[in-house]
C-alpha cells in the first residue's frame, strides 16, 4: 500500500510498474544484504555495502589480522598499511576506505531520489539485511525510539527512524580507547553511568555515557533477533588488560534485562535475541576468574568466540607519521606451528596446511608454559632460531 503521503508517480514508468517489477531491478544494483550505517562528520546517517561480512578469519589465516590490510609491495613503515591497522571500524577497514568515496553506492543514489523510492529500497535493503555499525555514536542514534510527537509529515523520511522498526540484526564492532574500558570497568552493574561522571567531561566521559544508554536502548529494538559484538581496544597492549567481566557484562546484562521485560509484556512482547561476542584470546599470565571470562569460571549469559589479536599497530610519532609497530598478544608462539610446517615442505607448503588441533595443541603448551613461569619469551626465540637460524621473531612486548 502506498503511504498517503507520498506522491504516486503516474507519470514514471518506472514508479508506476508493478513492485514485484521495480523490486527485481533493486536486486540487481543492490546486491549485498549487509551494509553499514554510519555518521558522516556533518553528523548526517550514511548507508554503504559491507565488503567484509565475515569477522572470522578462516584456519590457517594467521597471518590476516596484519597482513590482509597490508598493500602490495609496501614497506614496513608504509603510511596507508599503518593507517588501516588503527582503524576504529576494526575488521572492516575495507569498508571505510569505501566510505570516503564522495559516490558512496547505489544504496545512498536510490534512496535519495524520491519518497517513493526511499521506501522501496529502504523497506528492501532494512528488513532482513545485517546492519553493521562502527561507533558508538551510530549505535544510539539507531536504537533511540523515535518520540511520538515527532510523527509529523516528515518524520517517515529519517533513515535512523525509518531503519527502528525494521532492524533484525545487528553487528557491532567497536575499538574503544583502553581507557573507556577502564572507566567502564570502575561502575557498579547497577550504576552504568557512575564511570563517566567519575573520569570528568572528557572523550572518554562522552564514550562512557553513550555505551551506558545505548545498550539498554538496542535492547529494546522491537525486531532485533540476533546482536553480534566485536571489540578491540585501539592500543598494542595485551587485550586482557581489559577487565572483560566488568566492562563488557555491565552493558550486555542491560540489553538481555531488556529483552526479558518485554517477553513478560503479553501485549507487546519482544523476540528472543541472540548475543555473540567476539573478543581476543586472553593471555594465561593476565586473565583472572574475577575479571575475565576464563574456561572453568561461571560463564556469560552470551556466546564468546575468540580471535588471533593482531600483532601489527600503527602507531603515530611525534613527528606525525604514521608507522609499524610490532607487539604480539596471546599465544605468542603461534609462529612455531607455521615455521615448522614450512621446514617440513619448504617448497610446497601453504599457512592452510596448519589444523584446528595443531593450533589449540600449540596454544595449550604455551599455557602450561605460562602457568609454570617460564621464560615463554627465551623459549621462542630458541625454538625460532633453530628452525631458521637467520630468522629474527617479531618483537614481543613483555607484559
């Protein structure tokens, strides 16, 4: 049915064909069902294609966190290699090189074109497709419910306010100063706001209050049936300085609270939601019960899955340049597996010759190895140096 307050383009042929017709032709200019939605710097709601839908990089991809973003013949200081190792949008730093394109798609030319339009290729493009979002800014103008004086004539054409109803999953990738994370860490569960009134009017107050009333927001998105979480900090440090239990379970406890609430509500209950997260492997020397989500402790009430961290960073000097620096997290003796698949078949070796078990068997060794005391740092420049004895590891960062 046609809203009322949109004109019915009699005279475009176009227009005026049949939907099913007009939605076929949709189709074939738009033809991913994950986009993201992100604040232009004027502040204005920007839709463009994901190009990276998977955030799981596929066994055998060691070496991807670093070098998929790494250009052809660049040099170990190469600007642009750096620039997309610190990119906040993480994994999808492909999608925001797109981003800057002044033509962002055929997403953003559709929906610009006419009331009607917009609401084919909004209602074909939102309902079912996977909505990724980069900031935590984004987050909360997506979940903000829109209010209801605000129902005027035109209201209908805010993207952030067309896209509430429809929004069914969410993935959210977030890389947050090591510094939020603290602050988060410092409120009760039941005061999310307390951090940010703690650490002052600053960035990482804003940051603070904005994931304090996003959460409880997203949890309440009225279609919403699957959120995916992948969170980073935007330092070389070790991920598990960060206290996993008190950042992160503060603002998932809010959205799964929510959603209990409306499931209670028989007028209007709410479905069911998903949660995964995905977060880097924690390092055996700094992970604790207490603060992180370690095997054998009481478990989240979400999924984990855990990731390779990577060990590449751009860091930028003092001078304003932007270059490489090298700070492995756990396990940081991942190198021995692929090292020792090479020296077996130096000439036809391939990294996806390496197995799910030899990964976990390396990484349970350097548990124990850890959990002993021992000098994992000696024990892998030994190991390498016999393997390759021209071969010099990656600097490690001694926690």
């Amino acid at each position: 049915m046609l809203d009322s307050r949109v004109h019915a383009q009699l005279d475009s042929q176009f227009m005026s064909a049949p939907a099913e017709i007009r939605r076929a032709i949709y189709e074939h200019l738009v033809t991913s069902s994950s986009i993201h939605l992100f604040l232009s710097p004027q502040g204005r709601l920007q839709v463009t294609t994901c190009l990276e839908p998977s955030t799981s990089p596929p066994l055998g991809g060691f070496f991807d966190p670093d070098e998929g973003h790494r250009p052809k013949d660049a040099g170990e200081n190469d600007p642009t290699w750096a620039r997309r190792l610190r990119s906040l949008w993480g994994p999808h730093w492909k999608c925001e090189e797109a981003s800057y394109a002044r033509d962002l798609d055929h997403i953003s030319n559709l929906l610009s074109v006419c009331k009607k339009m917009f609401l084919d290729v909004g209602t074909m493009v939102l309902e079912g497709a996977t909505i990724n979002v980069t900031d935590l800014a984004t987050l909360e103008l997506l979940s903000r419910k829109p209010a209801e004086e605000a129902s005027g004539p035109n209201h209908l054409w805010n993207l952030a306010t067309y896209a509430y109803p429809l929004i069914q999953r969410l993935n959210v990738t977030l890389r947050l100063p090591l510094a939020v994370y603290e602050a988060l860490a410092s409120a009760q569960d039941d005061q999310p706001g307390r951090a940010a009134q703690e650490v002052g009017e600053d960035a990482t107050a804003v940051a603070c209050a904005t994931w304090a009333r996003a959460w409880p927001a997203v949890g309440q998105l009225p279609q919403l049936h699957h959120l995916h979480v992948w969170l980073d900090h935007d330092g070389s440090s070790s991920w598990s300085h960060v206290r996993e239990r008190q950042a992160v379970g503060t603002g998932l406890m809010t959205v799964l609270r929510a959603r209990l609430q409306g499931r209670s509500r028989a007028e209007n209950p709410l479905p069911t939601v998903e949660v995964l997260f995905n977060l880097p492997k924690l390092h055996p020397a700094l992970a604790r019960p207490e603060t992180h989500y370690v095997p054998g402790s009481p478990p989240p009430p979400f999924s984990i899955e855990r990731r390779f961290r990577q060990s590449a960073h751009g860091e930028e000097g003092a001078d304003g340049i932007l270059r490489v620096k090298y700070e492995d997290d756990f396990p940081i003796t991942r190198i021995t597996v692929y090292l020792a698949k090479f020296w077996d078949d130096p000439d036809n070796w391939s990294p996806h010759d390496v197995t799910e078990d030899d990964i976990r068997e390396m990484e349970d060794f350097e548990t124990l190895l850890w959990e002993r005391g021992d000098d994992v740092y000696a024990y892998l420049k030994d190991v390498t140096t016999d393997m390759q004895p021209n071969y010099d590891p990656a600097p490690c960062r001694r926690i």
